[in-house]
C-alpha cells in the first residue's frame, strides 16, 4: 500500500512538474528577475506577465500576498489588452481601429480577457507576485471572425 502511494505521489509530481516547465520562472531567489525577457506571441496564443505589490502594512501575510497577486493578474490583463489592440487584421486595419467602429468588441474583448488563463504565480520574498497568463488566439478568432 505504501508504494502504491509513493508511486501515485511520484508520478503527481513529475505531472505537476511537466505542466509547469512550458512557464519560465521569472522569480529566482525571492527577487523578481532584473531582466526579464518576454515574448509575447507564442504560435497559439498571447502570454503577459503582471507584477504586483501590496501595502506592507496589511496585518497578515496571506492579505499582503492575496492583494498582490490581484494586483498582478490586473497588470497582466493590461499587458494583454495592450498586445492585442496592436494586432494587424485582414486589410491593415489592427484590433484597435477595429474597437474603434465596433463598439461591442469592447465588451468581448474585455470578457475574453478576464478569461485567460493563469499559468503562473510566483511570490517574492517581500510578498509581490509575478503572474504568467496566456490567452489562447483561438479565443480571440471566435469573437473577431475570419478577419483574425
């Protein structure tokens, strides 16, 4: 029975690891990287990093790196609205003259966004957060069309 679970906790760990090693750490030794190299279009989807901080005068750890994870998904889905309103459509006209003519594309935009997936939490010694999020271009083509 024990080696049973030592397997199945075994192959839990070599799953959770190999979810994770598509995700640069951004985070080593407590410190945010003073460098961090991004590349934003990655075939099949966007990928964003936000980073957070929160009042150090919060009285509990938990509160202090709660909020600055929020604070970091919020920079991240910034960071993803950001690229996507400069990619070129069908025609050279990019996501953001699009917005411009079509004013529920806003709202989906938005709606899509908040959709994206966390790939990545990364807690700093001093209670920051660095969040990896990917948005998948196939959500994006639903709500754009065959213009994307």
């Amino acid at each position: 029975m024990k080696a049973k679970l030592a397997m199945l906790a075994g192959l839990g760990l070599m799953a959770g690891l190999a979810a994770c090693s598509g995700v640069n750490s951004r985070v080593k030794n407590g410190e945010v990287e003073s460098v961090i190299n991004q590349k934003p279009d990655h075939g099949g989807y966007f990928e964003a990093i936000g980073i957070g901080a929160s009042d150090p005068s919060l009285p509990t750890q938990t509160q202090r790196m709660a909020l600055a994870r929020d604070a970091a998904i919020v920079k991240a889905q910034y960071e993803l609205l950001s690229m996507i309103k400069g990619v070129e459509l069908e025609g050279g006209v990019t996501v953001k003259q699009a917005m411009e003519s079509d004013s529920t594309l806003q709202a989906k935009l938005d709606e899509v966004i908040r959709g994206a997936e966390i790939v990545k939490s990364e807690f700093t010694s001093d209670n920051g957060c660095v969040v990896t999020m990917r948005l998948p271009k196939s959500s994006l083509k639903k709500i754009m069309g065959a213009n994307f």
